[in-house]
C-alpha cells in the first residue's frame, strides 16, 4: 500500500511537470492546487479536509457531516455570543455596515490570503462596467476548458453562450470555463483583462489585493477580508451581479447550474449579493451582501477549516453575533439606515 501511495504522488508530481511546459505563465501558477484526489480519491489525503471534498464531488464518496449550524433549522438567535465566537473556524472574519464603514466584528481582517473563486466577483465587475454587450455570442475555446480545475468543465469545447449566460454560469454555479471565456474575449485579450482588474481594485482603495487571472485558481490571485469588503460593495451595486450571484440556479444549454452558497434562497436570509470560492490553498471561502435589521452588512469569511458546510456554519455564527450587537443598538435607541439608502450612497 505505501508502495502504491509513492508511485501515485511520484506519478502527480511528474504530470504536474509536465503540463507545466504546456500551459502558459498565468496558469502555471495554478498547479500548486491541482489536487491528486482528482485522480486517486484512494490517496490518505483524500479522506479528510479539502481532498475529501473534491473525492465526494468527482468519485462519490460519502460527504463528511455537515456543520450543524449550516443546517436549514440552525437557530438564527444567541443566548451566548461568546461561545459563537470560539466556535467560527475561518482564519480571516468581516462584518461591516456598508454604509457607515462600522466594524461589527472583525477576525484577521487584514490579513492577505488566497481568495479563489471569490475572484469571480472581480471579473463580473469588470466585465459589467466595460459595457460589453451581453447579448454577443462567445464561443467556448480549448484554452477556456483546460484550465487545471478540480472538477471538469461542464462546457464543452464549441458551447456557444452569450455573454450574460457565461456570466450567470461563472457567478451563480463558479463556472470556471465561463469566467475563463470572459477574461479571454475582453478587449486587448486576457492580458489586458488582468490590468484592468487590478486597475479595479486600485481605483477600490484595495490595497492588499492582486489579480493574475480571471478564475480564480492561482494562489497569486490574493486579498484581504478589508478589501474584498470594497469589492463586495462595489458588486452588489450593479443589478445584474445582484441578480446572478443570489440566483438559485440557472439552466442554459441544457444543463442546471446551481448556487454554490447554500444559504442563497433559504427563509429568512435576504442576500444581496453572493460569491463563494475553494481551492486547497485558499481554503473554504464566502463572502456575502446580507439585509439585516434594516442594514446592509458585507460578510466575508477566508480560509473556514473544519467540518463541511464550515464556511456557512460561520456565516450562520456570525449573523447570530451580530444580531445580539445590533439588537442592543436597537434597545439604546440607535436609528438604522435604510438598506436601499445604503447601497445608493456607496
């Protein structure tokens, strides 16, 4: 057995290696996530963590137990938010009010970490503020499918999508063939794409952040909770990101994709804006535009360990924490802003 495990990880590195001499610079970046589990779900690694993940979603395996406050009957309200708080398993924690910059909590919020497929919400935002039009048809290339994913590309070579349908697939299901597509047929190319990103989160004040690609794959894609709080806001004022990412799902070209964020559509959550992201580096990843008592509240969470569903769990965690905070404000008399209020002024 430990004969068979060797041969398997040599056998990785070097198809690693090789497909390093084949891909272009910017997706050479992208092996360090490109996870053996995607060809030997037997592997140690793939029993546990992130590795498991990828193995139940390719092979079938059976799915660790879900995070009991990821749950559709978790409780919304606290007795103890104290005890909330030693529970969350993301490294890097952000709620702010959107529209007065308050900090309601706040967990490693500086620190610069791998974002994964939250870059999504950047490449959306580019693409909707060139005003490209969304009705041209694009064409899925080789180059769009081969991107080193853990999963492969439900878009064949050849699918012909417009432009909206390959940003509903990217932000809704994180399709990264679609965000690849997008990136590629940007004026001046995939490199003039890359800029224009970065220009984005310059213009933002997001100065922690840096974008080498549109997917979301590379761990040189990076940022902080602060910053992808600027990006967040920035996204959920425009109607179709709103639209997209808070879809629970999406059927084109006879395929149902469906919202990666599970709390998207649930009742009682009011989700404004939503992007979700995972690769072994980054870890489990949300961030979120959330309505609560009359406020707009940028969510973001980096890195949640743990159990499955981790990152909702503390999603969940979090609302109840700062439900108790906002329900003192509310007993001392503090006037909330109205959540439309709020997004027009940003």
């Amino acid at each position: 057995m430990v004969l068979h495990q060797l041969r398997a990880a040599v056998c990785g590195a070097a198809v690693g290696a090789v497909l390093a001499l084949f891909w272009p610079a910017w997706a050479q970046a992208q092996i360090a996530n490109f996870h053996p589990c995607n060809a030997q779900p037997a592997l140690p690694v793939c029993q546990h963590g992130y590795g498991k993940r990828i193995a139940v979603k390719r092979w079938g395996a059976i799915p660790d137990p879900l995070d009991p406050d990821a749950a559709v009957n978790a409780p919304l309200v606290t007795g103890s938010p104290a005890r909330d708080v030693r529970k969350l398993r993301s490294s890097s924690a952000l709620v702010q009010d959107v529209r007065s910059g308050e900090i309601l909590f706040a967990r490693g919020a500086d620190d610069v970490r791998p974002i994964a497929s939250i870059t999504k919400l950047m490449t959306a935002l580019v693409v909707v503020e060139a005003g490209l039009p969304m009705d041209e048809t694009l064409r899925i290339e080789a180059s769009d499918v081969q991107v080193p994913s853990e999963l492969p590309s439900r878009l064949a070579i050849g699918t012909r999508l417009s432009r909206a349908d390959l940003l509903h697939v990217a932000l809704t299901s994180s399709e990264n063939s679609a965000a690849h597509a997008l990136g590629r047929t940007y004026p001046g190319g995939m490199g003039a794409f890359v800029d224009a990103m970065n220009a984005r989160a310059h213009a933002l004040g997001m100065d922690d952040s840096r974008f080498v690609e549109p997917v979301g794959l590379s761990n040189e894609n990076v940022s902080s909770a602060r910053d992808l709080a600027k990006l967040l806001a920035a996204a959920a004022r425009q109607p179709l990101i709103q639209a997209y990412t808070t879809d629970t799902a999406y059927e084109t070209v006879g395929q149902v994709f469906r919202n990666t964020n599970m709390l998207v559509g649930r009742a009682n959550w009011d989700i404004l804006a939503s992007k979700t992201g995972t690769t072994r580096e980054a870890g489990n990843c949300l961030v979120m535009m959330v309505a609560l008592a009359g406020r707009p509240l940028a969510v973001v969470l980096l890195d949640a360990q743990g159990m499955n569903g981790a990152r909702f769990g503390d999603a969940v965690r979090l609302r109840r924490i700062v439900s108790s905070q906002l329900a003192a404000e509310a007993a001392a008399g503090v006037q909330p802003p109205t959540v439309a209020g709020a997004l027009a002024a940003q």
